[in-house]
C-alpha cells in the first residue's frame, strides 16, 4: 500500500484484558508502513516487534498539554477508584453507585486527549490518527480537548452517559464532527446510534488478517508438546474467562461427555474451581496453560485443537477475536448461537458448527460427533464471511477513511 507523506497514528490508550488481539493488530497495522504507536500504558511482547518495523513508539505525553491531560486523567481515574469502594455497597442507590463509573469515563476522555496531544505534536502530517480503542463516552470531548481530528474504534457499550456527563458532552458536541467511530459490529453500531444520534459511524471489523495459517508441521508439534495422540479429538478454549463468556453451559456439557476429549484452556482469569471439576470429570484431559500467552504459545494452542470452542451469553454482539483467530489460523469453529448476526454470517459454513446459547445438551451433541466427523477447516472465502480484512487493506480503509473526515472539517 502507498502512503503520502505523513505516517499512520495508531494510538492505543489503555491495558486490555484481550491484550493479545489487541497487540496483534497493532502490529499488524504498524508494519504496512511509516507509523507513530502512542501507548501511555505500555505495550506487552510486541514492542520489539513494533519497533523492528521501524515504528516510533510514545509511552509518555509530550508536551504541556498532553502532560496537563494526563495528570488530570490520573486524577480522575484516582477518584473513581475511591467512588467505587466508597459505593460498592447495594443499599447506595443505583445513581450514586453509577458516579465513579461516571468519573471513568471522564478519566478515558482526558486520557485520550492526552494521546491526541501528544500525536499531534509528534506526528503533525499524520495521514490517519485512529485510536484503536476508544471510551464509549464523550467522543466530541475528546476530540476538542485533544485538538486532532481522528477514527476511534469503539469495542463495546459498558456505560452510559448520566446527566452531569450528557453536560459535559453537549459542551463539546461540535467536536463530534471531527470523529468517525468505527464499531466491529452492527450490534454495537445499533446501540451507539440509539445513544448518539447524530455521531458520525461505519461498522468495521477491528481484527485483521495476517495471513500466518497454521501448517500441518506445527499442528504436529503442537500436539507432540500436548502429549495429545494423533487419533485422539482436542479443543481448545482460549481467553479470559468474563462474565459475558458461558462457563457454566461448557461445564454443564463437560459432564455429559460420553467418550475422551482433550480440552486445551488458555488465558486469565481462568477459575480455579471449575478446572479442578474438569481435572476431575472421567472423559475430560484437561490441559492449561495460564497467564496472558505469547503469540507463539498461542499458535500451539490452537495449533494442537480440532476445533476453537466460542461460548457466549445470549445478546453478546460484541466482535470475538477468538472467532477471527480460527479464520486467521484456519481452525474449525464451534460456537453459540449468542448473536443472531454472527450466526446468520456462520449458518451453513461447513467449518462451523453452532449450537444454541445456554444449551449444554446441544453443545455435548457437537462435541461427541466431532470425533467422528472433524470439520474442514476455513476455505479461502472464509475472511469474507466475516469481513476479517488483510492488514494493507485495512490501513487503507483507515486512510482514506481519514482524508475524508479532515475535507469535512475543512
């Protein structure tokens, strides 16, 4: 891909709890071309990778007002930890218990305007500045406080503006003509236009395709490094395991199990408790491997499983880095019917098999053919059902995307 003169400003604000789709996409990006990464919270095992690429990396604010911003942000942020302790108890009533959620978000909006600041100090030609993962909240604030036009992905909806926030972003709501908020689905593009009327938006995959398929050489040192046999059936089960993730239906099915299947789990948290049931289950080997993974574990992880096991609460429309993982990698998918979007996309696709949310006799059906019949693995046309777009591809979106929204600030 051709850039123009200004490099992409890629700008990751916080620590994720999906650190390693997050980081990977980072990367992904950053290596199709002249790129500025700023990162207050740092970055895991990519930054040498980052930096091999010939990317520049900011961890710290540069310049006064990103500084100021900072500081403020951290303030904050200090503040809403004491509101939560201070609140955690029922008997507040729910508007007082939701203030140092609120303050949060005020936190991410200053935090974000101190990376813009200090984008727009390093990289003044940017041809593109995305923040890659962006606060739900006060998008024109940001904006206006930052000083910098700019796309923002926005992951998911966890909390609503109030009435003294709703203030501070009618304020600044001149400022959201200077974004472009990018949603990975149209479920949380539906619930970010019921909350933001007039917000500029576009629905967007956020993972993209590296192109690194799994061979059949490191699939056969992945299950050597398992100890898992070569005619015996694996899954894996690969993150942490949040509130939105459906444990007990996996735990429910596990126990139905009829014949031997090795369980691969990677990620945190992971619950102590229900891996000793597991450990314990007479048709289950389990096998973990705690702790945020490298990539390269990552791979044999997969790499040693017939099928990746995605299980959600029904409602959950948020994008799945696991589900991109398989197309990715080329693994098999099983997965709950949690989405009806991502289920009509994955209906009929002979590498899914799908069942529906919450039914753990459904899921044991899956799981007890699969030894008899393992899936194809994802085709070519796989990445288009799920609109998992190659790295080039998606910075030129993300550029072009861009010069648009600055000819409209103009």
């Amino acid at each position: 891909m051709s850039r123009g003169p200004g490099p992409v400003v890629l700008i990751e604000p916080y620590a994720h709890r999906g650190g390693g789709h997050h980081q990977r996409t980072l990367l992904a990006l950053a290596e199709t071309g002249e790129s500025l990464v700023v990162a207050p919270a740092g970055l895991s095992t990519e930054a040498g990778a980052l930096l091999r690429s010939g990317a520049r990396i900011a961890t710290g604010p540069d310049g006064a007002a990103a500084r100021l911003l900072g500081a403020a942000a951290r303030a904050a942020e200090r503040v809403s930890a004491a509101g939560r302790r201070a609140f955690a108890s029922r008997r507040w009533p729910r508007p007082v218990r939701r203030l140092p959620h609120q303050v949060t978000l005020v936190a991410r909006c200053l935090t974000e305007a101190s990376c813009l600041r200090t984008a727009r100090r390093l990289a003044p030609q940017a041809q593109a500045v995305v923040v890659l993962s962006a606060s739900e909240a006060l998008h024109g604030a940001a904006a206006v406080l930052g000083g910098l036009p700019h796309l923002r992905f926005v992951h998911e909806l966890v909390t609503s503006e109030d009435r003294p926030v709703r203030l501070l972003a009618r304020l600044a709501r001149w400022g959201e003509r200077r974004v472009v908020v990018l949603c990975p689905t149209a479920a949380v593009r539906d619930q970010l236009t019921a909350a933001f009327l007039h917000l500029p938006g576009a629905v967007r995959a956020f993972a993209v395709d590296d192109g690194r398929l799994l061979t059949e050489a490191e699939r056969d040192v992945a299950r050597t490094a398992f100890a898992i046999p070569a005619d015996a059936t694996a899954v894996c089960l690969v993150g942490g395991w949040w509130p939105y993730k459906d444990i007990a239906t996996l735990d429910a099915a596990f126990a139905r199990l009829t014949a031997p299947l090795h369980v691969l789990v990677a990620g945190t948290p992971l619950d102590d408790t229900v891996l000793a049931r597991w450990h314990r289950l007479p048709h289950v080997r389990l096998h973990t491997v705690p702790g945020p993974v490298a990539d390269e574990v990552l791979r044999l992880v997969y790499g040693a499983a017939d099928a990746a096991l995605v299980t959600r609460k029904p409602g959950v429309g948020k994008e799945s880095g696991l589900v991109m993982d398989t197309v990715r990698l080329g693994i098999p998918l099983i997965i709950s019917e949690h989405d009806p979007e991502l289920t009509g996309r994955l209906r009929a696709q002979p590498w899914v098999r799908s069942f529906p949310a919450g039914d753990a006799g459904a899921l044991a059906e899956v799981l007890a053919k699969l030894s008899a019949e393992t899936p194809a693995p994802p085709g070519p046309t796989a990445p288009t059902v799920l609109d998992l777009y190659p790295a080039a591809e998606q910075a030129a979106f993300l550029t072009d995307t861009y010069a648009r929204l600055i000819q409209e600030c103009r």
